[in-house]
C-alpha cells in the first residue's frame, strides 16, 4: 500500500501526470528530455523536478544515451498500481466500466 500511496502521490500534480502521460504514449523506448520538455511547453529545470519525482516514485527509468538523458514509463509499476486500485472491484465479480460522466480533461498531445 505504501507504494501506492507514493506513486499516488506524485501523480497528484497537473505536470507530473502530464508528463507520466506523455512517456506513456511514448512507448516503452521512451523519449529525450528535450523532446519532453518542448511537447509540454515546460521549462527543462522544472521537468527536471518532475522527472525526479517520477523516478523516485518508481513510476519512471532514466537512461544516458550519448548527451540525452532517456526517460520511459515503467509499465510494470503503472499496471502494478491499477491492480492495486481494482483489487476488489465489483466484489470480485467481472465488471465493465463504468460510464465516463462529463468530458475529460484535455491533455497535450505528443507531436509527432
């Protein structure tokens, strides 16, 4: 529970969910800072900040690939914690989703 809680808890911040989000979408080689940082419109000092979270989180791998740092979606760790939160769902009983009531939150899309 303690990991959940601190995964959680570095999700639970507009930029970090962002930028978990976009490593996402980037599959599993990841993306550059760089490529990141413009995707988002963020500043690279702050997602440096953000980056750290998410790595101490164990949500996300930092790599060195010549002068790039490489940063990519730890998937076992995300699929581990949406485990964790339907561990019980519908009283074990297979379920469908429910219904998405209102609109998502528009997200920035990778460019391509």
């Amino acid at each position: 529970m303690s990991d959940a809680v601190v995964a959680l808890a570095a999700l639970a911040q507009d930029n970090r969910l962002d930028v978990f989000r976009f490593l996402v979408q980037a599959g599993p080689q990841g993306a550059p800072a760089g490529v990141v940082a413009a995707g988002l419109d963020l500043a690279p000092n702050t997602l440096s900040f953000h980056f750290d979270r998410l790595r101490v989180a164990g949500l996300v791998t930092a790599r060195r690939e010549g002068r790039s740092i490489i940063y990519a979606a730890k998937y076992e760790q995300m699929n581990a914690l949406i485990a964790f939160l339907t561990q019980n769902c519908c009283q074990g009983v297979q379920c469908t989703p429910a219904p998405v009531e209102g609109q998502a939150r528009k997200r920035r899309k990778i460019p391509a």
